[in-house]
C-alpha cells in the first residue's frame, strides 16, 4: 500500500539543487560510468525533476528553475 508524505521544501536551495542536477547529468553522460551506475543515477534524476515540477506548481516556476 503506497502511503502519501509530506516534505517541506521551503529551505531547499533551488539554485544549488539545478547545480547538483548538472553534475549527476555530466556522471550519468561520462564514458567511465558503468551502466549500472547509470540506470540509479537516471532514477535520482527523475526523482529531482518529480520533485522540482511539483515544487514549481506549488511555489514559483522561476524560482525553482531560473529564469527559462
């Protein structure tokens, strides 16, 4: 049974969050990455672009993404 939990995301650093997300994007393209590594690290980036769409209807798409 899937049960539903609240996270509060008013002290996430946004800014720093879309650095973190270039740097598992850089991981995930690099040559040395086994697959392996790749497939989590694919799963961690869908979890952050969950959490940053949701994030965006709820608070501010500019804050949350930059400026587009």
């Amino acid at each position: 049974m899937k049960k539903t939990v609240m996270i509060d995301l008013s002290y996430t650093d946004w800014e720093l969050l879309k650095d973190q997300k270039q740097v598992v994007l850089k991981t995930i393209n690099k040559k040395t990455t086994s697959k392996k590594d790749r497939e989590y690290l694919e799963g961690l980036l869908n979890w952050i672009d969950f959490v940053q769409d949701k994030a965006a209807e709820q608070i501010d798409e500019e804050k949350v993404f930059g400026k587009l």
